[in-house]
C-alpha cells in the first residue's frame, strides 16, 4: 500500500511541477492562447445568436479584447475622484466646448457586464491563480527608480495610442485573426514604435554606465544592467537556506484553490441570472491568463526584443498565435455569410482603418516598450506582483479613459477612422479580395513575413552585441 501511495504521489509531484511550476515551452503557450481564443469568438458567435433571436438581448460576448473594459474601470476611477473632491473625469459625461455632452460611460447597469471587463478581469484572474500555483507571487519593485519615470511615460503613450488605433495588442491579435486592414496596420505601427522605444532604452543604459563609470573614476568598475531588475519586497526568503519557505509562499496554491472556487461560484451565479455567455466568456479570458502567465508570453518582449536583446523566439510564437486564429476564426465567419441571423458574426472584432491607427500604434509601440508590458502583458503581470507594472497600468487607465469619448466626435472619425466608419466591410479582406482563401493566404503571408523580419532583426541585433 505503501509503494501505491508513493507511486501515485511521485506521478502527482512529476505532473504539478511540470504543468503549474515550470514555465512552459513559448510554442505551447501560444497554441493554448489560441484555442482560448478560438472558444471565445465562438462563444461571441452564439452569444450574437441569442441576441438576434432575442432570446436574451442583455448577455453580449464579445471575442478576446480589454480596453473597452479598461474604459469601463476607468470610469469607476474617474468617478471616485469626484466623489473625493479631487480633478475627476465626469462617470455619466462629458461636457464639450460647444455643450454637447457625450454619456458614454452609462451603457450598461453594471460596468463589469461589459463584455471585455469580463476578459480584462479574466486575463487578471488566470493570471493571478497560475502565479500562486507555482508560488511565484511576490511584491517586487525597482532596482532603479527611473523604472518608474519608465512606467508613467509608457503608460500616457500607451493610453494616448490605445484610443488613436481603437484597442490593444489583444485587439490586433482577434482583429488579425478576423482578418481586418486595423491589426496589419497596427502590427506595422507597434513594431516601428518598439523599435524606437528600444532605441530610447539603449540610449538611457549607456548614459547609466557612462554616469556609473565617470562614479568609479575608471577603475575598472562593470556596472550592472538594471534595466528592469527588480528586488521582493514582500514575502521575505529566510537567511538561512534551511529555514523553509515562508508562510507567504508554502500556501499560495491553497489560495489559488479556493479562488478557483470561488470563481466558479460566481460563474454559476451569473449564468443563473441569465448571462451564460459573459460567463463562458470570462473563463475563455482566464484561460488566456493562465497561458500567459506560465509561458510568459508577452507582446511587448515580442516586439520590443528583437530589436533590444536579440531574443526572438517570442515573435515567433507570437506569429503562430496570429496564425492559428486567422484558421481558427474562418469556420465561424464562413458560417456568418450563410446564416442571415448571425450575418454580423462574419465581421466581428473589425474595426475601421486610417491613419490614426498607424500614429496611434506607433504611440503605443514606443510606450508599452518603456513600460515593458502592453495592457494583456500588465493584467497578468499585475497578477504577478509587479509593482512597476502596477503605475504603467493605472496610468494607461485614466489616460484613455479620459480621452476616450473623443472617439465619438465626428473629426475625429473623419481624420483618424475614415475607411470602414460607415461601412465596416470596407477594411475586411474577404470583401476587398472578393475570395475566403486568398484573403487567409494573404493575412498569413504578413504573418510569416512579420515574423522572418522580426528574426532577421533578433540575429543582427545579437550579433552586434556579441561583436561589441
């Protein structure tokens, strides 16, 4: 009975660690995000379904995306600023120069039915209980405090470049996916805005090293790379390497456990009230954090890095991420253009294109390059403990929110938006090719061609380090 007991409890020990403790293999990561991804957009295809024959109006999913969840927080904050007497975004409105008020923040009885606040706080939670399973939350910060100069720069950027392009990197993964002129654009702006926010890191280390070194009066002193080290502040390792884990880490996965529960109590809930969908939809989400989280998948490094460090096996899953989808997505859209009921399921996650979304990429890429994380990258690494990402992130928040109801504004739509506005057909590649199968050949050639640049580039990059 005894060797039973051991053989099971080695063959659980050889699982978890493998599963929940080690990180996974970049290219595992990517397929998992891609069938949480593929589940979510047929989630929001049945959810649009239900819509139409109104079964139930009210439970709208939507495919993978978080800024019009972060707006939706952002309102919250907004609003509590208010309510403290402090400079605030108004929650029910805003007040234009010509008195027109745009109440763009009331669309819903609750803020947190918004389809993508379902995803924002799902990424957060899958992100969060993957962590605790493999005890890696921890409060760290900063080796340098410009770190946090970093943040707040990326965040404005990333807020200002979120609502120039109409999303998130999460969004130009779904809309690529979907086939849309917006994520080519997008992938194009970010990978010129990381390639310049990299450059701006270099420039910063060598007047470190330069500082440091002229400190050392040349006496042969190598400074440290500090560029985002951090220290944990919170839980302390004992000094004695003997003297066990601390409490803060030996119960993690207990923690996670229970919030396993609790979230599935929640889902319950709310699929009892009638919002099956939004809770599919959330745990589709949390399925993506997790996968996140143990890979470390990250769309910053994946486009900052080949021009920074010369690391490029993130792009390139990053490109069998995009792929994926685009094969992913295609049973569902084919079936929207031969279903009149949910015809609008063909364009779903398209957006319009112009060239606001090229300056606003380009924004965004610089920024979520300083910060070291774009908005999916910061809810799971928040998750984390990462105190660093915490200021990038609640800057982004009320930066974009309060810019956000700027969108609505008929200029706006005219300069930045004016291809797909009134006809969102315009900027989707099946009706622009007039064909399914040279629009897929077309979308995954970008893909290939975007992911053979960004490993040409890692190559040059690594072999200038190495020679220099």
């Amino acid at each position: 009975m005894s060797d039973f007991d051991f053989g099971i409890k080695g063959w659980w020990d050889t699982w978890y660690k493998k599963f929940f403790r080690e990180k996974w293999p970049l290219w595992i990561a990517a397929i998992f995000m891609a069938l949480s991804g593929i589940i979510s957009y047929g989630i929001a295809t049945w959810s649009l379904a239900r819509t139409v024959s109104g079964s139930n109006p009210y439970d709208q999913a939507k495919p993978l995306g978080t800024f019009l969840g972060l707006k939706e927080l952002g309102g919250i904050i907004n609003s509590a600023l208010g309510k403290i007497g402090l400079p605030h975004y108004p929650f029910n409105g805003y007040l234009w120069p010509d008195g027109k008020t745009i109440s763009y923040f009331v669309q819903y009885p609750n803020p947190f039915l918004e389809p993508t606040a379902g995803t924002m706080l799902g990424i957060l939670f899958g992100g969060l209980i993957a962590a605790l399973l493999a005890k890696e939350f921890a409060l760290k910060v900063p080796l340098d405090r410009l770190e946090y100069g970093l943040a707040l720069v990326g965040g404005v950027l990333m807020g200002v470049g979120a609502v120039f392009q109409f999303g998130c990197p999460v969004v130009s993964t779904t809309n690529l996916g979907a086939m849309g002129v917006q994520a080519i654009i997008m992938v194009i702006g970010m990978t010129i805005g990381s390639f310049f926010g990299a450059k701006i890191i270099v420039w910063l280390e060598k007047r470190r090293i330069a500082r440091v070194a002229c400190m050392a009066d040349g006496a042969g002193y190598m400074p440290l790379m500090h560029f985002e080290k951090t220290r944990t502040i919170w839980p302390k390792m004992p000094a004695r390497a003997d003297g066990g884990e601390p409490g803060g880490i030996r119960y993690q996965p207990f923690l996670a456990i229970a919030l396993v529960f609790v979230m599935a109590l929640v889902l319950f809930r709310f699929t009892s009230i009638g919002y099956p969908a939004l809770s599919m939809s959330f745990l589709a989400a949390t399925l993506t954090g997790f996968a996140m989280q143990r890979g470390g998948m990250c769309f910053a490094y994946a486009y900052r890095e080949p021009f920074l460090t010369g690391f490029g096996d993130m792009s390139r899953a990053m490109a069998l991420l995009y792929a994926l989808l685009v094969i992913g997505f295609l049973p569902f859209k084919l079936l929207g253009s031969v279903s009149p009921d949910i015809a609008y399921a063909e364009i779903f996650a398209i957006s319009p294109a112009g060239i606001g979304i090229l300056i606003g990429s380009v924004l965004f890429g610089i920024g979520m390059a300083l910060n070291g994380a774009c908005v999916s990258d910061s809810l799971w690494r928040t998750a984390e403990g990462q105190v660093k990402i915490w200021v990038g992130l609640i800057t982004l928040i009320c930066i974009s929110s309060w810019l956000f109801p700027m969108r609505e504004e008929p200029w706006f739509k005219t300069i930045f938006a004016p291809y797909g506005s009134k006809n969102i057909r315009d900027v989707y590649l099946p009706q622009i090719f007039g064909s399914y199968p040279v629009a897929v050949i077309f979308t995954i050639s970008i893909i290939l061609l975007w992911a053979l640049f960004m490993t040409w580039f890692s190559g040059r990059t690594f072999k200038k380090y190495m020679e220099g």
